[in-house]
C-alpha cells in the first residue's frame, strides 16, 4: 500500500466527525486535482462503522441525472439499517444537472427521514461552487482540500525544505523526484493538462482555450510578480481584453492552478480594478513549467527567491481563514508581498529568501498609510521559512 494511501491528512479527522453527525447537511470536498480527496473519503468511510457505498463520475461517457438517482438508492437501501448510511459521489460536476438532482433527492430523504449522510467529491472548487450556489443554498457545507503543505509532504515523503520549495505538494509525483523528466512530464499531463481539458474546457465556456493555456503558461512564469492587464496583454499573442484575462484568471483559480491577487486598498472597487500580482498557487507548476532543473533553480538565487515567495503565497491562500483575504501593497517604490486582511484587521508580510541587507522600507511605509498594523518577515532574521510553510493555522486569525 502506497504512502499517499494510508497517510491520513488534517482533514480526515474533519471528515470523520462530519460524516458521523446526523444528516442535517451535504459535505462537499472540493479541492484540486490530485491532492488526496477520494483517498481521504474512502479513508473515512472504511473507518466508520455504518455501512456505505461511493461512486465516481469521472467516466468517458457522460453521467447523467438517472445514474445519480441511482447510486442515490443504493444509499438508501443501505440507509434502512440501524444507525443509516454514507453515500459518496466522486466528481459530482460532471453529472449534468447534478445540482437540482441532489436538491430533489435530499429534500426527499429529509421529508422521509431517511438517514443517509452524503458526500460530493469535486475536482474544480470554482465549478462546484456554482452548482452549489445555484440550488443548494443552505443545505451543504464545504471542506476545502488544498495541496499538500510541507509539514504533509515532510511527514509522509520525508520532503526537505528545499526539495518541497522545488517539487510543491502534489503527493502523486512525490515517488518520481529522483527523475526530473518524469516528475515534469506527469505534473504537465496528469495535472494541468487534464485540469485544464476535462475540467475548464469541458465544463465552462472558454472562448479562447489556447489563450487560458497560454495565460496560465504566463502566470507560472511571473509568479510572484506584479504584472498589469497591459504588460500581459502584451505578452500574449492571442491577447483579447482585460475582461477576459481576470475572467481566465478566476476559472485557473477555480481549478486550484493559478490566480492573481489584489492589491490592497481600503477602497474595494479600487482594489477590484487593481494590477494582479501573479501566483501559481503550488510550486510544483512553476518548475515543471520553467525548464529548470532542480540543481539549476537551486542555484539561481532570484529564481529561487521567487519559488519561495509562490510558496509562501500559496500557503497563506490554502490555510486561510474563509473570512480572509489574501492581498498585496504596492505604493510607488514601497512594496509588501503579502496583505491578509480579515475586516479591519491587517497583517503585512514581507518574505526574504536570503540574508537581508536593508531595512524593511514596505511594511514602515504601509504602516504609516494604514496605522498600526501586524507585521510579519518570513525568511532572513524573521520567522524560519520552514516554520511558517510547517505552520497549519491561519495567519492573522
């Protein structure tokens, strides 16, 4: 049995209390491809005692409203014992109307008081979202299953600091590092590739797929860096509009590839309009899209102090609080890497990957814009970066 099999993640403890509490609410796991959700389910479901039945919809041919019927009633036959039953549907979006189906089936059992607890799998968070907000109001909660963080990676691969900086925390790719040219190959192909072609292409309107591939391509590249719409549009053969740039960088969000954070400002249709500062929200994107070698990143110095800052940025945006934003600053030549805000409470991270030579001038200067405010360097004389990526609470909570 592999490591990734019988390595239990933080949100399998999740998982099991949810799923042994009455069937007041649909849990929905959603996350990215290949970070672990089915397994964790399945881990859950063996471990509890109630009987249980799971399917998946990632199948060829497309699932439709009477296949989920049907797994819903095989859920409830099993319900009919004592103490119920546990239902899982794997890659719920890819059922056709599959929204106000599950609406229709679990309004049933509650009028019928039939006790089966349920549990939608979805590889695309942006995608499940909208089924969700679309019908399901009220009746599901979500449990968010980002990648893997380094304290995950380190426990169940032995991942060094360095090595997970590089390789990111796609547990499915942890046993190929010893070959770089498989390593990429399967994060590209088993990755991105089908998040891009089964997920976004398949399932939204994309106008222009070969620019969502490009963008992304583009991102991965500029990670951690601010760029403007103009400076991308540029860089773009197929550049189309602004509007359909930040329309592309929220579906590779959604899919848990990519996103461009805002910039601070205390005015939220300011901040809306902002230039997008750039992340690949897992490392492993970054490097198997660069060409780079380990060995090659590793001595890089700017190269790999951007590896740390998407790193460090990624694992804010995975760890957050749902009341958290996650933001930058920038005011003329004063920069701070990372804003996280949570209402009128303000955290201010600068991250260095090497020794620091200079004052911190970004975090004085939005101080004396903002007032006083939490400051926080990562990396230099500040807080280890090993720490703060081992770290699984949300900063600024």
């Amino acid at each position: 049995m592999s490591k990734l099999q019988t390595y239990r993640r933080p949100i399998f403890g999740l998982l099991m209390s949810r799923l042994a509490e009455e069937p007041t609410r649909i849990q929905v796991v959603s996350g990215p491809r290949q970070v672990g959700k089915t397994t964790a389910v399945r881990q859950a479901l063996d471990a509890l005692d109630d009987p249980s039945h799971y399917a998946s919809a990632d199948d060829p041919s497309l699932r439709d409203a009477a296949w989920l019927e049907a797994q819903w009633e095989e859920g409830r036959r099993l319900a009919n014992r004592p103490g119920g039953a546990m239902l899982a549907i794997d890659e719920i979006q890819k059922v056709s109307g599959w929204a106000e189906a599950v609406k229709r089936l679990w309004d049933e059992d509650r009028r019928e008081d039939v006790r089966l607890r349920v549990a939608l799998l979805g590889s695309a968070a942006l995608l499940v979202q909208h089924g969700l907000s679309e019908s399901l109001t009220g009746r599901f909660e979500l449990i968010r299953a980002p990648h893997w963080s380094f304290g995950e990676m380190r426990d169940a691969f032995g991942f060094s600091l360095d090595q997970f900086v590089y390789f990111g925390g796609y547990p499915g790719a942890a046993d190929l590092i010893g070959d770089e040219q498989r390593w990429a190959a399967y994060v590209l192909d088993a990755i991105v590739e089908t998040t891009v072609s089964r997920d976004l292409l398949l399932l939204t309107r994309v106008d222009k797929p070969a620019l969502l591939r490009n963008l992304f391509r583009l991102v991965c590249d500029y990670s951690g860096q601010i760029v403007s719409y103009q400076k991308l549009t540029g860089q773009l053969q197929d550049a189309g509009n602004t509007t359909t740039l930040a329309h592309y960088l929220d579906l590779l969000a959604g899919a848990g590839l990519a996103m461009g954070l805002e910039k601070y400002s205390p005015g939220k249709v300011r901040q809306r309009r902002s230039t997008p500062k750039l992340m690949a929200l897992d490392t492993a994107l970054v490097s198997a899209t660069s060409g780079r070698s380990y060995e090659e990143a590793r001595n890089d110095s700017q190269h790999w102090g951007r590896l740390v800052e998407t790193a460090v940025g990624a694992h804010l945006v995975a760890t957050r609080d749902p009341r958290q934003e996650v933001l930058y600053w920038r005011h003329r030549n004063r920069e701070v890497d990372f804003v996280v805000q949570r209402g009128e409470r303000l955290t201010a991270i600068e991250v260095k990957s090497g020794p620091r030579r200079d004052g911190l001038p970004g975090l004085a200067s939005f101080e004396e814009a903002y007032g006083p405010v939490r400051k926080l360097l990562i990396g230099g004389d500040g807080t280890p970066v090993e720490a703060f990526l081992g770290a699984a609470a949300p900063i600024g909570s």
